[in-house]
C-alpha cells in the first residue's frame, strides 16, 4: 500500500509537469531521483525536454499536442486503468522517449497488478478452505503468538476467534504437563522441522478429555522461517471406537469356551 501511494504521488507530479507544459509554461522543472526508478527518469526526460524547448523556442502547437496526449495516458495511470498507450512519432525525440517510458511503465504496472490480484484471489481461496474444513487450523508467529484460528479451532478448543487471535498459545493451551512438550515441538518447527501426526491428549476449554492429531509445519519466506501452521485433527471418537473393540475383544478372549477352543 505504501509503494501504492509512492506510485500516485510522483505520477502526479508527472501529471502536473505535463499541465504546465500544455499551457506554455516550458519553464518550470520538477524534482526527481537521478538514481530512482522509470517514473523518475520520466520526471527527468520532461526537465530535459522543458529545457531544450525553452532554449530553442519551439513552442509550436505539435508539442502541445503530443504533449496532451501523454497527459491524457497518464490522467488514465493515475485511475489504474493501464489499457491505453501513449502515441509515438516519427520524430524520435525526447517526447518520444517520454511516451515510450510511460507505455513501459503502464505495462509494467499492469502486470503488477494482475499478479498481485492474482494472489489475492489465491489467498481469499486458501481462506475459505480453512474456514470450512474439519481440522483445527491455527497460524503462529514465531514468538508464538496466534494470529489464525479457524472454526473448528474454535469448536476443538472451546475458545473463540476473537479469544485466541493475539494470546501466546503456550499461555492459551498449554496445561499442566503438555507446556513443556507443546514449546519443544514448536522449537522443532521453528528450526525448520515439520512434524507429522503428533499424538496429543489434552483438554478442552471445558474439561472433556480428547486425543488430538497434530500436524506443524514451518512456513518459509526466502531462506526464513516466519511463521508456524499448526493443523489439529480430533481423533477422539475413533480412538474411544478402538479401545471398545479392543476391550470387546479381551472380553470375548476370556471366556471358557473361547479358552478352551484355544488350548
């Protein structure tokens, strides 16, 4: 957004330079960057040309045409709206150059945007899929604090959204007896180490016992870890469904009759 705004503010600056060119006013110059990039050297193409035309008093009415022109390209640049190119001459002048620069520049941007609406889309897609899925989701910075939490979170954990999202999640779920093991596995995930279907049994907000698949996974910008996912699976009702049937199968083992047919 900061970029954003530095974009409008020196294609203003463009803009004005423009205005005072189409009116006749070739000698005002703008300040630029001489190091900075293509609208800066914009900026200072327009100075140069400003100048050469106040030297030589080439204030005819095909300058201020092209000039206008360009103006009316950039009027659209400042509006986001890239599908307009400037015209070049058959001169090859420094307007030219202008023009050629500003065409550059609005392509340049355009594919910015595009990519960048195209992330957008992608996040808003990863987002939903997190909303809806039955897994625990939860986002770590890596101090540990939180800052997703899905609504299956909200349902395993019995903490709402708004009651997680900010709270260290050591301070937030870290019982008697898993704190320690809770730190271990987030420093495993901080070094970069993923670890897969971690068996934990805890409790929730309101006491009910639950044994939890838990999944965490480093998330890497450039060489860095700067974030940790944490995906939680309730496995409660099927781990209860494994011990009936063990204990059913324990139970039909130490019958006589069973025993007896063992023998």
């Amino acid at each position: 957004m900061k970029e954003t705004r530095s974009v409008e503010y020196r294609l203003d600056k463009v803009l004005g330079l423009l205005e005072r060119y189409r009116d006749g006013e070739f000698s005002y110059r703008e300040s630029f960057d001489p190091g900075g990039d293509e609208i800066d050297q914009i900026i200072r193409r327009l100075n140069d040309l400003g100048e050469r035309i106040q030297q030589s008093g080439q204030l005819i009415s095909d300058y201020e045409r092209r000039v206008t022109g360009i103006m009316n390209v950039l009027l659209r640049y400042t509006m986001f709206d890239f599908s307009d190119k400037a015209n070049l001459s058959e001169a090859g002048d420094e307007l030219d150059a202008i023009a050629l620069a500003l065409n550059t520049l609005g392509e340049e941007l355009r594919i910015r945007i595009e990519n960048e609406s195209r992330h957008t889309a992608r996040l808003e897609q990863v987002a939903v899929v997190m909303e809806t899925t039955a897994d625990g989701v939860i986002a770590l910075d890596t101090e540990g604090r939180i800052t997703q939490w899905n609504k299956s979170a909200e349902r395993i954990y019995g903490y709402t959204k708004n009651e997680a999202t900010g709270k260290n999640v050591f301070d937030l779920l870290g019982e008697d007896g898993n704190r320690e093991q809770m730190i271990a596995l987030f420093d495993r995930a901080r070094s970069g180490e993923q670890v897969l279907n971690h068996e934990e049994t805890r409790r929730n907000r309101s006491g009910e016992a639950m044994i939890l698949l838990l999944t965490i996974t480093p998330i890497w910008t450039g060489p860095l870890v700067t974030s940790i996912s944490v995906v939680a699976r309730d496995v409660t009702p099927q781990k209860r469904t494994e011990n009936e049937l063990r204990r059913s199968e324990q139970r039909f083992r130490s019958l006589p009759c069973v025993q007896c047919a063992m023998q």
